[in-house]
C-alpha cells in the first residue's frame, strides 16, 4: 500500500536523483525545484510528499492552492483550486499502478477541502502518455497553455466528475 509523507531536507539527495532521471527530465525539461530552499520551506498554500511502499520511496506529489502561490505560476485562477505534480522517481518503479494510486491519494486529499471545486493539471503537450493518464482518472482537457518555455495541455478534474468510491483512502 502506498502512502504519503511529508518531504523534508532529509530528502534532498533523494530528490536530486530523481531530478537527473530521463523519464523525469523528459517529463519536466525546464524545471528547477530548488529543493535546497524549497525543502525547508512550508508555505500553508503547498503540501510537497514523498510516495512510498513500506518505507520506501518511489515518487514525488505537490499539491498546490494556485491562487495563493507567490511565483503565479497559474496566472489568474479562481479561488478554492488545486494544482497537483506528480512523478514517479525511477524508471523501474513505471507501469506498476503507482502512478494511479499517488495521483488517487492525491484528489482525495484535495477533496477532503469541500471548499475545493476543481483540480488542475499542467502535462507537456507532447506528453500524450501522461494525457491519457489523466484521462483515465477523469481529467478533462481545457486548453493548450504555454507555462515558461513549455508547451502544455491544461486539463482539470471538478468535484462532480470525481469518483471517490475508486479513491484509495488509506495514507
């Protein structure tokens, strides 16, 4: 069973690693994390979680308010959304559920807020792998968007369309 912790600095070399995978820089090209500071930082509109199986780590989520983060990334949002990232840290770990399972946890703990009406998504265009990831759990797509250097598909998840009862609840 996979569960969700809180990141730490202790993670920091962890998360480097991952950082330097193909299957994550093809993912996530243009990204710094900055996890040095990130790391030590915990803004109330951010959650940054490790996924692990019995201890052991295979993944990363952030969970974000998009109105209330300081870069605006998201530009102008509505208020009561959550943007979700999420990546399996090795390759080896790719195929087996996790994915589903993390992003499951994921909604539900967006959810959870009955303030929260929709929940966000930013994949590379080019990414049609993880489009239909998405898709499988419900996301709809909303638009082509260009965040920085990347081409991107926003889609969204609204609570009508969430499916709670194929959530995994256990944390």
């Amino acid at each position: 069973m996979i569960n969700l912790r809180p990141a730490t600095p202790a993670d920091l070399n962890l998360l480097q690693h991952w950082d330097q995978q193909p299957h994550v820089i093809a993912a996530d090209p243009n990204d710094d994390w900055y996890w040095e500071v990130e790391l030590s930082r915990n803004p109330d509109w951010r959650e940054q979680l490790i996924a692990q199986i019995k201890g052991r780590p295979i993944g990363f989520v952030q969970i974000i308010d998009p109105a209330r983060e300081e870069s605006r990334y998201w530009g102008d949002v509505a208020p009561d959304l959550r943007a979700i990232d999420i990546w399996i840290g090795e390759e080896t770990d790719l195929g087996k559920g996790y994915g589903t399972r993390m992003m499951q946890l994921a909604l539900a703990r967006c959810f959870a807020d009955p303030r929260v009406t929709t929940v966000l998504i930013d994949p590379l265009a080019s990414n049609t792998r993880a489009h239909r990831f998405y898709e499988r759990l419900g996301f709809q797509f909303v638009e082509p968007r260009r965040f920085g250097d990347d081409d991107c598909f926003v889609y969204c998840l609204n609570r009508a369309d969430w499916h709670p009862e194929n959530t995994i609840t256990s944390r």
